[in-house]
C-alpha cells in the first residue's frame, strides 16, 4: 500500500510504502493517512494486506480489530475493514483485494457526484469558508468538501474561499491551502476564532465542512471547532452544509450524543512541528511549561445547525438522510 505521508505535507512530498497490515494501521493512527474516507479506503487495503499475510483466521481477526479500532470517530474506517473482512473470507486474499481497490474506484466516483450536486450552491463571487480538510488528501480523489468548488471552478463559476487553519493539527493551513494552491483556486487562510467577525460583517456567503461520522438523526462529527462555526453561522444567518460519502452515516447511531469521540495525545496542542527560516524542521514548545491540555479531535454539530448534507445522490435535510 502506497500513501502519500500526510504529516510532512507541505513542506515536503513523500510517498510511504506500508508493506504489511500493521504499517498501514500504524500509518492511520499516526495520522500518515487521515480524513475520513482516505483512512477508510486504506484501512480496507490494511485488510486486504492481513488476508495475504496469513490464512489463520486468529491473525485475520486481530487485523480486522486493529484496523477497525485504529481512529475511533470516523465512520468510514470500521465501514470499509468489516466489508473488506467479509470479502476476504468469502473470495479469500484474491476477493479481500478485489473489494478493497472496488471501494476505492467507488469513492472516486461518489466524491465527483458529490461535486456535481454541490456546485449548484456556489454562485458566481460566493465567499465559502471551510473547515479542516476534508479535500483530495482526505479522500482518494477531489474530496468532499472541496468536490463542488472544483466542479464549480471547473463551471468558469468565480469563488473564494476562507479557509480555517484548524488547530491544534492545522490540517487547514498545511493541507487545505496546499491542494487550493495546487489547484489554482484564491483563498485566504483565518484563524477560526476569526469566523464568527467574518460572518458577522456578511463576508462569508455559505460554509461547506466534512464529516467523520453522521448519525441517524442529522447529527454530525467533524474536526473540532466545527460546531462553533456551525453556531456563528446559525446566527448570521449564513447556510452551513456538510459533504459527504455513504458510508460515513452511521445509522447505528441515533444521536450525536453515541458518537465515539477521540482524545488525543495533549502533545499536539502543547507543540507544533515545521520548518524554520532555513528549512530545517523543529518541534517547538507553544504552551507554558508544565501546562497541560485537553485535544478531543473532533465535536458534533446538531442537525437543527446544517442546512443540508451534500451526497452522491444530491442534497439531503439531515435526519432525513438515512443510509
Ligand atoms: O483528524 P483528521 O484530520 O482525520 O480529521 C479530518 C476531518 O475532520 C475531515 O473534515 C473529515 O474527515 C472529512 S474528510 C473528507
């Protein structure tokens, strides 16, 4: 399995081999591969991997747990490992592959009918901000969020986008400006404490985040700090849409209230990791010593909050939108 290692992106572009089923799972909880779809296509790769590598059903389980468990809020990682394990034991390693690139040519597809749906929502000089990334990195391809401004720049329709840094993590400022810079699209990036002035002064005209896990009523989980843009936008009355693939609603789950949230290490807010003015990357302290930190990494914004959710199959009201 081949990923790009989201963690040293942008500041340099490498590409890691994960040869067995445990470097792909370690891959994913190290955030080498994250968003919710990237890490659910490569999880079903991880399971496939387990299948080649032993034909002991002990050994194939442990992998199916492993992978399943290895970021815990994202819907679409435990969706794609149990569909994969049941090929696998089904077709064997030949089926558990078949399956896992089928799901992977399948996100492809969906993300573009995403995009086609979306773009309806982008008029010509519309201010969209959006949260974390929820683009091509976090997908297999052009994203979910991002999917209808690049069938709308693909349209000649003219756009800008405000893009959240999105602590502690900054997938934002080093991932989302990245691939908008790749793709030739105008943005600037804002703190997202900023959101709420911006909005307040009718400069932002709609909002499209990701989601890692939509429950049965509407309720959605994204990169944390969503739900205070979700509340600032409720307030100035600016329309706030979430995109996303099938599997990442969980109808399993009735409430947002059921939905795993993860805690991550207090490290990530404590320190930040880049380049210094000569190109050398440094680990630097930005927190008081011996403060602590709390770092959830993801929150749920309610139903009530979201004007829509963007699928393959156009745009839902949530709470209607049930897989
Ligand atoms: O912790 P991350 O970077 O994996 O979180 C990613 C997000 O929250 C994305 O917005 C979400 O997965 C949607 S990706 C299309």
């Amino acid at each position: 399995v081949f990923a790009i290692d989201q963690n040293l992106l942008p500041f340099s572009f490498e590409i890691r081999r994960l040869a067995e089923w445990r470097e792909t799972a370690d891959a994913i909880r190290t955030m080498v591969v994250r968003g919710a779809p990237a890490i659910g296509v490569a999880g079903g790769y991880g399971m496939a991997q387990a299948f080649r590598e032993s034909a002991e059903p002990a050994a194939v389980e442990r992998a199916l747990h492993e992978l399943g468990a290895a970021r815990p809020t994202a819907r679409n990682l435990a969706a794609v490992v149990d569909r994969v394990h049941a090929a696998g034991r089904a077709g064997g390693p030949a089926g558990a592959q078949r399956e896992a690139q089928r799901i992977a040519d399948a996100s492809v597809e969906e993300c573009r009918a995403i995009g086609e749906h979306g773009t309806a929502l982008i008029r010509d000089g519309a201010r969209v901000l959006t949260h974390c990334n929820a683009g091509w990195l976090a997908t297999v391809d052009r994203g979910t969020a991002t999917a209808p401004l690049y069938a709308a720049r693909d349209r000649g329709i003219g756009f800008h986008v405000l893009v959240d840094k999105t602590g502690p993590r900054d997938q934002g400022a080093r991932l989302t400006a990245w691939e908008l810079g790749q793709e030739g699209i105008r943005h600037d990036l804002i703190e997202e404490s900023a959101a709420g002035l911006l909005m307040s002064r009718g400069e932002v005209d709609l909002v499209i985040v990701g989601a890692d896990r939509i429950a049965a009523n509407g309720d959605v989980a994204n990169k944390v700090g969503t739900y205070l843009v979700a509340l600032a936008a409720r307030e100035h009355g600016v329309p706030f849409y979430v995109a996303a693939p099938r599997d990442t609603f969980d109808p399993s789950c009735a409430s947002g209230r059921e939905i795993p949230i993860e805690e991550r290490s207090e490290e990530e807010v404590l320190f930040k990791t880049g380049p210094d003015e000569d190109g050398r990357v440094r680990r630097i302290r930005v927190a008081a010593p011996g403060a602590h930190a709390r770092n959830p990494a993801f929150d749920v914004t309610p139903a009530r909050l979201i004007a829509g959710i963007i699928t393959s199959a156009g745009i839902e009201v949530p709470g209607d939108a049930r897989s």
